[in-house]
C-alpha cells in the first residue's frame, strides 16, 4: 500500500477505522481485535477526505480523480458514484 492520505473513525463502532491512501485505496480497519475488515477498491486517484455517515454504515469518499463515491462499508458496495468536473 501507498502513504495514508486521510482517516476516519465509525460514528457507529470506534473500533472501525475507513484509511484512504495515495494508491487510490481505502482500507476499513478493526482496531480492537487489530484486522483489516475490507478494501473499497473503485477511485482512479488518491483518496483525499473520507467520512462516515453519523446514522449507518454509509461512508463518503472523494478522490483526485474528480469522483466523490458512497460506500455500503458493511458489504464494501459502491452504491453511488458522481464525477465532478473539479478536482
């Protein structure tokens, strides 16, 4: 994996950990027992900012590769995908 680029923790569970990195990558971790959950495969370009939604399981990830997804962290499911014209 390539350098950490951005983190956030679960709203619902503080042991969840969503870890973007410069590989286009984001890792949900388990830090209480220490595991990697699953890997949110899809962005084309770094991750730059992650976020959990406070009520779900939803997780927000943008990217410089222009596109902003919403994951189903649960199932690792990309459920939306907007291309933006900003990066």
């Amino acid at each position: 994996a390539d350098a950490i680029s951005c983190f956030t923790f679960s709203v619902e569970d503080s042991n969840v950990v969503a870890v973007g990195s410069r590989d286009a990558r984001i890792t949900l971790l388990n830090l209480s027992p220490s595991m990697v959950l699953r890997f949110l495969c899809g962005h084309t370009g770094p991750v730059v900012d992650l976020v959990f939604a406070p009520t779900s399981s939803m997780l927000l990830s943008c990217s410089l590769d222009k596109s902003v997804r919403l994951w189903n962290s649960e199932s690792g499911e990309c459920l939306r995908l907007v291309r933006t014209e900003f990066g």
